[in-house]
C-alpha cells in the first residue's frame, strides 16, 4: 500500500514496471492528481487508524471509515472511467477490494467499542 503510493506518487517508472505492462505502467503514470489524493487519503487514514487503535481504539474507527470510503471512491472511479480491470486485472483490483471490505469491517468494530461504554 504505501510502498506503491509513494511509488506511484514519485512516478517510479522502474518499480512499476517491475509490477505492472507497458500499459500498467503508463496508466500510473498519467494518474490524475485528484486520484493521487484519493490514493493517499486512503492510506494516511488507514495507517493512522490502525496506529492510533492502539492508543484510542475507540476513536480510530473515523479514520478508517475515511481510509475506506477514499478507497471504495478510488476503485469505483478507476474502474467506471479509467477501464482498472483491464488494465491493472480482476486480481489486483479484487485484492484492494477485499482490502476496502476489511478496512470497513474494522471501523465497524473499533465503532462498537466507542458506543459500547
């Protein structure tokens, strides 16, 4: 995740060369600032609320429902305007599915820690 923002953010044509076809490479190196943003929300939120669910679990919820709903925007506009499963594949774009689905599912649950007091 955020080996592959960094990378994506730096236009790291080797790395993603190693990872993606000519055209994978090329579609992140044409990506847009505002999905670059989304990209990054989503993992800065994540990140940040899986740290701080060690500290304050029952406040972390909030970023990672934020880390989840910029993912589930990003996948949906990558994959309705920017043809993602041809692309980058069903199996990446599955993979950050299941990641958004599991991301949601820890908010839910660091959320009924909060409303369980």
């Amino acid at each position: 995740g955020s080996y592959d923002f960094i990378n994506v953010a730096i236009k790291n044509e080797y790395y993603l060369s190693k990872m993606y076809t000519p055209e994978g490479v090329a579609y992140f190196l044409g990506y847009p600032l505002p999905l670059l943003f989304l990209f990054g929300l989503n993992i800065a939120a994540g990140l940040s609320g899986i740290l701080l669910a060690l500290f304050h679990p029952k406040i972390s919820w909030k970023l990672l429902l934020l880390s989840g709903t910029a993912n589930t925007l990003l996948i949906f506009i990558t994959v309705t305007f920017m043809d993602r499963l041809r692309i980058i594949g069903l199996t990446m774009t599955g993979t950050d599915m299941l990641v958004c689905a599991a991301t949601f599912a820890l908010a839910l649950y660091y959320s009924h820690l909060e409303n369980a007091e």
